[in-house]
C-alpha cells in the first residue's frame, strides 16, 4: 500500500468507534466490514491526506481511490469517493471505466449516490466536444446495463 494509503486507512481505524461499527454494520449488511468511523472524519482524513501529500497527479488520486477502494471495507470506500469528489477537477472521461467499476462493487446506495451526483455529474458538466460525447455513451451504457446499481447511477448522474 502507498504512505498516502496507509495514512488513510490507519487514521479511519484511529477514528473508529465500536458502537458506530455497530450502528453502520446494521445499517450496511454484511456486504461491507465497518470500521465505525464517522463521515466527517472520513472527510477530514482525506482533508488531511491531501494537506500531507502535496500535488498528487491525478494519476496518483486515481491510483489512491483504487488502493482504498479495493479492499471492501465501508470508510475506505468512502474516503475513495470522497478523495474523486474534492478532485473530480483531475477527473477525465476515461476515468468513468473507473469509477463503474467502483459502482459495480459499491454494495450500498450510500457509496453509489455520491458517486453519481458528486463525481459523475459534475464530471460531465465540464466535458466539451468528444470527450463529453464518449461520456454521453459510457452513460447510455450504464443505463442499458443489466446491473440495477449502475442503471441507478446513470440515472442520478443524467439528472440536474
């Protein structure tokens, strides 16, 4: 795991409460494991882990929301999106294969919707000219997917 990763993931663990993994266990499922950290110190986490390291690439955010992203543990994934939404800026279209991905295995409407609004969404509205026309298919894919999550997505990402 990169410093940035492990950083993130032992500063979620630190923040973490077994009544909160409790709560969010039930919640959840048993889809996601649950360390019991709150949203806002997933927020401030992934505040924090940007502060530390300093001009990351978007090839280094991408990479870091993968490294967070894959082992399935509900904060982790969390602090992913959390990590795209404060630098969709970095995103591009060919970052949605990504972050299909990341919707295919989300296992809660909790990581799809911010996914959609918060990075899918705000993605678009910035694209021009063929990369918008590549997004405007990868979106007509997903809404043709047999995947409910991802119809879901392209749906709330479409919407404004």
């Amino acid at each position: 795991m990169s410093e940035a990763g492990e950083f993130v993931d032992y500063t979620l663990q630190m923040e973490s409460t077994w009544e909160k993994a409790a709560v969010a266990s039930e919640r959840l499922g048993e889809g996601l494991k649950v360390y019991g950290a709150s949203v806002g110190a997933v927020r401030g986490t992934i505040r924090d882990a940007l502060k530390k390291y300093k001009n990351l690439s978007h090839d280094d955010i991408t990479a870091l929301s993968s490294e967070l992203w894959e082992e399935p543990v509900f904060e982790r994934r969390l602090a992913a999106v959390v990590l795209l939404q404060t630098k969709v800026a970095l995103l591009v279209n060919t970052d949605l294969t990504r972050i299909e991905g990341f919707i295919r295995q989300a296992g809660t409407r909790e990581l799809v919707d911010p996914l959609a609004k918060d990075v899918v969404r705000p993605l678009l509205a910035r694209l021009e000219g063929l990369a918008r026309e590549r997004a405007d298919r990868v979106l007509e894919r997903w809404a043709g997917d047999p995947d409910p999550e991802l119809q879901y997505a392209a749906g709330l990402a479409a919407a404004e």
